[in-house]
C-alpha cells in the first residue's frame, strides 16, 4: 500500500508540475517549443539526461553487464564524445543561426530536398519506433519488476502490460500537449531526481550483497575491463569506432536530444548544460552496469535469463517503500523519453512540415495548434507500434524484435551522420553529392550484413558512414573547415572544462583496458 501511495503521489507531482508551469497564453510559437530561448544549464543538463536513460536500459543493458561486465559500460560513458561534440561544433553553428529545428540547418546548408528528407525520415522514425519502443519497454519493464502490485490493472499481463502502455502514454502526451518544451523540462527534471534516486538504491544493496566496492576487483575482476577482444561476438573493442559516429547522431542531430540546447539562453548556458550532462552520463553508467556485475558476483552463471538481473535485485534485497521510488524511477526513464520526443515531432511537423510547405503563412497560433495535432497523431502511431512489440513479444519471447527495429533505425541514422557532419565539416558542400551519399548508406549496410553477416553492427556501420562521408565530401577537401574556426567555446572555463573531460574519458579507457 505504501508502494502505491508513493506512485500516485509521484503522478500527481508531475502532472501538477506540467500544469502550474505552463504558460497560459503563447505569445509566440518559439515560446511554445523552445520555452522562449530561456533555458539554462541546470535544466539543460538534466533534461537531457533523463530524455536519454529509457527503461531497457535497466533491464536490457544491466542484463549485459551481467553477462558481459564493464564492457557494457562503453555504451554509457562514450556518449561523451558525442556530448563534446555537440557542444563546441554543433551547437555553436545551430545557436549562430537561431534555428529551431536542426532541419532548418541542414536547408541552410544543404538545400531544403535534403532537410525534408531528414524531417521526414525523424518524423516516421520518431511517431513509430521511438515512441513505440520506449513505451513498450517501459511498460513491461515495470510490469517484469512489479507485476504483483499492478495485478489491479488486469490479471492477464499481457492485457495489463498494454494498459499500461495507454495510461503512461497518454498521460505523457496531455501534459506535453498543456505546457509545449517548459512543462517537459519541468517534469523531466524532478523525473531525472527520481530515475536517480532508485538507481543509487539498486546500486548500493547490489554492491552491499557483493561485500562491498572491493569485492568488485577480487570477486569480478575478469568483468572489469572496458575492451573485450575483436572478436568478441557482441561487444568487440572495435566496436567504438562505429559508436563514435553514432554518438554523432544522438548527440549531435537529433530534435530530441538537441531541443534543449537550442531553447538556450545563450551558448554559455547550453555548453555548460552538455558538460555537466556528460558527467551525469559517468553516473548513469555506474548505476545502470555495476549492479548487474555485482549480482554476477553473487550468483555466478545461476541466473539462467540475464533480463532478470535488475527485478532480482529490487525483489530481492530492496524493502517497502523503496521498491515504490523503483516504480517511479521506472515510469520516469519512460516519461521522460516519451515526453520529448512528443515534443520533438511537434516541432518538427510544424516547423518543417506545416509552415513550409502546407500553410507557409501559417500565424503562431497556428504553428502551436499543428504542434499539438501531431502530438495527438502520434500517440495513436506510438499505442499502434506498442502493442505491437508486446504483440511479438509474446508471441515468441526469444524473438530478437528490438533489434531488428534498431537495425531499421540505425540505416536511416548512418545516413544522418552523413548529412550533419558534411553541412558542419564543409564550407560550401556539393548538395547532389550529399544526397546521394545519404540514399547510397542504406543499400551499402543492407549489401554488407547479407556479405558479411558476422560483422559486427557498430563496426559495419562505421564503414558505411566512412564511406558516405567520402563521397559527400570528395571534391570538397579545400573547402573543409580548419578546426580553429570549427570548434568554437563561449570562454576558456567553458573550454577548460571540455578538456577535462574529454581526459577523464581516455583516462578511464587507460585504466580499465
């Protein structure tokens, strides 16, 4: 009873948080998607954060790091690279231009077929497998954690899980509907103290169970090692070269990630956000990977499905009223994901889309109205997409669905790389040149996985993108930027901070080799 309590009062938290921050009235549609260009590093910081921890984190990748160790971390703590990236290339070019889709910068740059092809191509991705995929996992996370305590939706799981899926869903979407980018940032930040809150728990009874942070490097040692060897099946060293490039997406050209930095105040404010974010990033990967190491030190090889790591941990070591914060920290890594990106595809439909090409003389008004339209439609596409992980799901639970709808994302992301890095990189690109090399990634990832079917993902798409980079570029090499002009920092704390931590990333490559 206490657990419910706990979660109702958490709901009840958010929504009034949504409610009572919003703006009654919208001067302007920038007002409304880019919270007045007001944001400062704080919010910045967490928002984003809590926009990229989602549920599978907590069981799929606690899940690896129980079968895989500290190499599990990689994915965690490498989203530095994109983060500095994003704060001294990236965001200075988008802040300079004042746009308010990274679309806008790619038509500056590249032409506006390829920015709709990019609009377009985030758009489907975002109302279908983003949405769809974080509310799934979200859902049956909770569901796999506390299945007992939300009996009450519905006996059957399967049934309940959908519920809940609808409920979290469309309470995301209302109060991103009411309050535009400030009732998410709002709601995303005291999220961001929840997720946190449950994920120190789980982290301490794990290590306490263990016999404490010692027990780590005499019990587990063989799992403490960032670099697995080459051909490690899953999570082969060679591996971060194709993450880099991703984390060039993420971090770099996606609405929902970006979206914070762009409603910055100044650029002193959205690369201090970014900095402190990648540091939050070291955090997360502590709560989320050594706890599933741990539980292998105290189990061994006995937990026969490595999902189970993280409902083992709360079922098992963590007391009443503590697993409650856990449900809320579940329904937060969920909300927080949903709540963005809500956001996101408002902007984008209504900037890109609706403005520019179906109602070009479109008032505020009616900006914030089409934003709020695409909302509503794409919660229907995102309940669709849902129930029908859940769909497979059960149908085959071994069935390696996730995956494959990432493999689909991942060829249009490979793509993206191609585009962003070529309008950043080059003064005047050749606009046909990076259109084709952006249509020419998919086929060459479809061409090398019927090939070579044992490569790695990370490292074959690190040659797709190295390849599409070549073409985008070649015939442009003297009209590259030189990184003076190319890396640009607000004033030397800012820069001196960059450094640091781009450091402490190598040294923590160095010392667990």
């Amino acid at each position: 009873m206490l657990d419910f309590g706990i979660v109702l009062c958490y709901f009840v938290v958010i929504f009034v948080t949504a409610y009572t921050g919003r703006k009654k009235t919208y001067t302007s549609a920038e007002d409304y998607f880019l919270s007045s260009r007001q944001l400062r590093w704080p919010s910045i910081a967490l928002s984003t954060i809590a926009t990229n921890i989602q549920g599978y984190q907590f069981l799929g990748m606690m899940g690896s790091a129980y079968l895989y160790g500290l190499a599990q971390a990689n994915l965690e703590i490498n989203a530095v690279q994109g983060l500095l990236l994003a704060a001294f290339i990236f965001v200075p070019l988008f802040l300079k231009h004042r746009i308010t889709t990274i679309t806008e910068f790619i038509n500056l740059k590249l032409g506006p077929k390829v920015g709709l092809f990019y609009s377009l191509a985030n758009l489907s991705l975002f109302s279908t497998v983003t949405l769809g995929a974080a509310l799934f996992w979200g859902a049956y996370a909770a569901d796999r954690v506390f299945g007992e305590q939300l009996a009450f939706l519905h006996s059957d799981r399967m049934l309940r899980i959908g519920i809940l899926i609808v409920i979290l869903g469309g309470f995301s979407a209302v109060y991103t509907y009411l309050g535009g980018l400030s009732a998410v940032v709002k709601t995303d930040v005291i999220q961001f103290f929840v997720l946190i809150t449950g994920g120190i728990a789980v982290l301490v009874v794990a290590v306490q169970a263990l016999g404490g942070w010692s027990a780590l490097y005499t019990i587990t040692s063989e799992k403490m090692h960032l670099h697995l060897p080459a051909d490690h099946e899953t999570l082969p060293w060679t591996h971060l070269f194709g993450l880099f490039f991703l984390n060039i997406n993420y971090w770099c050209a996606n609405q929902t990630v970006m979206q914070r930095s762009l409603a910055a105040k100044n650029l002193r404010e959205a690369q201090t956000g970014l900095l402190v974010g990648g540091l939050l990033k070291y955090g997360m990967a502590v709560i989320i990977i050594i706890p599933g190491i741990a539980l292998y030190g105290i189990l061994g090889n006995e937990l026969a499905e490595p999902d189970m790591a993280f409902p083992y941990l709360v079922t098992t070591y963590l007391p009443v009223g503590l697993k409650g914060i856990i449900l809320c920290g579940l329904f937060a890594s969920l909300m927080s994901t949903v709540d963005s990106t809500f956001n996101s595809i408002a902007t984008l439909w209504s900037v890109d889309i609706y403005s520019g090409y179906i109602n070009k003389k479109a008032d505020d008004t009616q900006k914030i109205r089409s934003g709020q339209q695409a909302i509503i439609f794409s919660f229907f596409t995102a309940l669709a997409m849902g129930w029908l992980l859940l769909f497979l799901k059960f149908e085959n639970p071994s069935a390696a669905f996730t995956h494959t709808l990432n493999e689909l994302r991942y060829y249009i992301n490979c793509g993206i790389v191609v585009l962003i890095c070529s309008a950043a990189l080059v003064i005047i690109p050749n606009k046909k040149r990076v259109l084709w090399a952006f249509v020419l990634t998919l086929p060459l990832n479809l061409i090398l996985q019927q090939t070579m079917p044992d490569m790695n993902y990370f490292v074959r798409a690190f040659w797709v993108i190295i390849t599409g980079l070549v073409i985008a570029i070649s015939g442009s090499f003297q009209s590259l930027q030189s990184p003076k002009k190319l890396v640009k920092a607000h004033s030397t704390k800012e820069l001196r901070l960059g450094i640091g931590l781009g450091l402490s990333l190598l040294l923590l490559h160095l010392v667990f080799h």
